[in-house]
C-alpha cells in the first residue's frame, strides 16, 4: 500500500473482550510497542501504552527506518468505547499535530468501531477497505465472527469441521459441561467473547466430580454467552 499509515493498536477493544475485564485488557495493552515493527517513513503509531524511546532507536536501527520519520502517540484514552462515542475521536488532534503527511489508511489492530471513528476523524480509509464507510459495513459481520457462537454458526453455515461443542447461556454451563463430561471425557469451557486463551476452563471427568450448581462468575469473562467443546485436542 502507498501513503502513510496510521497504526492503530487497539488491543483494548470489545471486540476481543467484555471491557470489565480491565485487567486482561491492560496485559494485553502491554504488547502494543511490537507494531513500532511495522512502521515505515512517515507512519505514525497510536498506543494505549508509553514506548520508550530506546526501544524506539533500537528498533529503527534493524528496520533502517529513520526515527525522525516516525511519530508515536501514547494515549491510553484513544481506544474502546470512548473513542467510538459520537464527536472527535480522542487521538485525532495528537495525530494531525505530528507534522507527518496526510495518512492514506488507518491499519488497526482489530477492526472496531473507533477504528472506524479515527478514520472517519483523519479522512482516510480504514485499511484494507476503501472508505470509512465500508470498513463500518463490516463491523457487525467483524463483531459475530469474534464470538464462539458467531463463528460456530457461521462455520456450520459454510460446512466447515467443527469439534463437538454446545453454546448456552451462563445458567446452563453446568449441565451442557456434565453432558460433554460423559460425552468426552475432558470439556474446554470458553466465554462467548474472549480472546487469548482469556476465561477458558479445561475440566476433566478423572479430576474430580462434576459440576452440578450454577456456574460461578468467577471462571471467565462476565459476558453470558458461552461456548464448549468436547475433547481439549479437538478444541485447540
């Protein structure tokens, strides 16, 4: 692609995670300075997190890319739901006031809304779409796919393999994981929306009795969509 790019890093996104888990939200904050790999002459890279400029001169010297040619924007204010409420998305004005060239595209991590919301903020595309307004089109397709249920459904739509697993509400994780238990043997249990192995439960029928109550809000993600598979290999 031709043009500047903004690089988006936003690891903090609902997409991926319900906000209230804060802490999983914040590790996964930390691995935002990996995107200065990505950088070009004239990118500019906004972070939830501060990137030292060591790292930075480190960095550029592998890459051959200038550091002057390169701006950071640490704003941890500029991701998730508040960047995409109605008004100036938070990181526009850091990004114009970095001097780089007008961008062609912003490069998110995931694309969400206030992917879309900077963009729109910056008038450029949302890459690898070719406006703002075909990036948002995709939102709700981007939103489903990021959640178990979503993709199940989708994936048996398409005839694609699929491990043996059940989708319930939280009230029914209990009995759905006996019926796996006895099915399998061993059941992995997953929030409906999560990411990086964040929530998930591995039981096994050998470790000790089954569950029988209510399941507890302390096993994962406070969503209330949750998926399982039986056999831990085959949901790996």
């Amino acid at each position: 692609m031709t043009g500047s790019l903004v690089h988006y890093a936003n690891l903090v996104s609902d997409l991926a995670v319900d906000p209230a888990e804060g802490g999983a939200l914040r590790a996964w904050a930390e691995q935002a300075p990996r995107e200065v790999w990505l950088l070009r002459p004239g990118d500019v890279l906004v972070s939830p997190v501060e990137i030292g400029e060591e790292f930075l001169a480190y960095a550029c010297a592998l890459t051959g890319v200038p550091r002057a040619s390169l701006a950071v924007v640490a704003d941890p204010g500029a991701f998730g739901a508040a960047a995409a409420r109605p008004g100036p998305h938070p990181a526009v004005a850091a990004v114009s006031a970095a001097g780089l060239r007008q961008p062609a595209a912003v490069l998110p991590t995931a694309l969400d809304a206030s992917a879309v919301a900077l963009a729109r903020g910056l008038g450029a595309s949302v890459h690898p779409y070719a406006t703002a307004d075909d990036a948002e089109a995709a939102l709700g397709v981007t939103r489903l796919l990021n959640t178990k249920a979503g993709f199940r459904e989708a994936g048996r739509v398409l005839g694609m393999r699929m491990p043996d697993g059940r989708v319930c509400r939280r009230g029914g994780a209990a009995e759905a994981v006996a019926e796996m238990l006895r099915a399998h043997g061993e059941v992995v249990v997953k929030p409906d929306r999560s990411a990086g192995g964040h929530g998930m439960l591995f039981l096994s029928a050998a470790a000790g009795p089954r569950p029988t109550a209510a399941w507890p809000r302390s096993a994962g993600s406070r969503g209330s969509g949750w998926s399982r598979s039986g056999s831990t290999r085959s949901a790996r």
